[in-house]
C-alpha cells in the first residue's frame, strides 16, 4: 500500500489534483471566524523572524493535512507592500499579516530567540527562495519547497537552530516537517494564539 500511495504522489494527475483543485475546495462560502480584533493584536506582538502558523477549517486542504495547524509562513518585517512570505499552491508569495488573517479560522506565532544578525540572514535567506516552486512530493530540499519547508530550510541555512523533529509523511518512509511540527519546535515560544481570545 505504501508503495501504490508513493507512485500515485509521483503522478501528474496527483500533482494537477494538489495544484488546480484541492486548494480552491471550501466546505462553506461564508468567512473564516477571525477579525480584526485579533489581527490588531497580533500586529501589535509580530518581529522579523516569527513563524506564523494558521488553520481554516472550511478548507478541504486542512482535512488532508491534519494537525492543529495547516500552514506556515515567515513574518519578514515590513519590506514596503509586503510583510511576510510563504509557499502556496502558486508558490512563492509574498504578502502581509493581514492575509494570514482573512484566511484563517485560528493564527498563532512563534518564536525562535535569536540576535539581530540572525534575523537579518534569516529574512534574506527567506527571499532567497522566491523562484522555488511548490513540492508536490513533500521531500526535504530547496528547489522545490512546501510552506513548513521553507521556515524549515531559511532557519537551517541561516545557522539558526530550530530544535524539531523531522516526521514520516503518511508512512512512506519521507522525512516531512508540518505546520504543527512546527510550532512543537523545543526552542520555540509560542507569543499569541487567536485561541486564547475566546
């Protein structure tokens, strides 16, 4: 069975299925549940370098992935019309705060202690991917990336310790780190969680 499931994620009906149809699947037309309360806050308490962790739970993509959270992005600072990046389904986006909210039913940020340097070669090794494109396969490398992938890959390239622990995508023996492995990262603080609103 691991075998057929591992051909089928190497196919170009799985990759169509994973890039032109899952993503746009929604189980209800009606917003996500955050406001901007909860943004406000938020923008109050993010710095360069915090990981940004969210769930939607009308989306089909959030069943498929599992976990408390369902993706990932890097706050980068305020560069001029964007704030943080992220890997999509469209690959490489650069986008705000703002756009991790509208989107999403919960949104926690992390924390990784580190000096100014390493915040500086973490953003610059972030901006460094912007011509990857998305990993259908999910396996570990900087051609092609998924969203905890590319918080995975910026911290390690930038020398920045991110205490996880890799795990095996749905058994077939590939080292994955997800969004909740993330934010399960020994050295890394949790400094808002939407949930502790309500």
């Amino acid at each position: 069975m691991r075998k057929l499931i591992f051909k089928v994620t190497q196919t170009r009906m799985w990759r169509w299925l994973l890039m032109e149809v899952i993503p746009y699947i929604r189980f209800s037309m009606y917003y996500t549940s955050l406001n901007g309360w909860d943004y406000h806050r938020a923008y109050n308490l993010v710095e360069a370098g915090d990981i940004i962790l969210t769930r939607d739970n009308k989306k089909m993509t959030t069943m498929l992935i599992g976990g408390e959270f369902t993706h990932a992005a890097l706050y980068l600072g305020e560069h001029g019309w964007y704030e943080m990046c992220d890997m999509t389904h469209e690959s490489f986006r650069k986008c705000h705060l703002f756009d991790a909210f509208k989107e999403s039913d919960r949104v926690a940020i992390y924390r990784i202690k580190m000096n100014d340097e390493q915040r500086f070669q973490l953003t610059y090794r972030a901006k460094t991917f912007e011509k990857c494109k998305y990993d259908v396969g999910f396996s570990l490398g900087v051609k092609t990336l998924y969203c905890s992938e590319l918080i995975y890959q910026a911290y390690k390239m930038s020398g920045i310790h991110l205490d996880v622990s890799l795990e095996d995508l749905a058994g077939l023996g590939v080292d994955y780190i997800s969004p909740t492995g993330l934010s399960n990262a020994k050295n890394a603080t949790c400094v808002y969680d939407s949930e502790w609103s309500k």
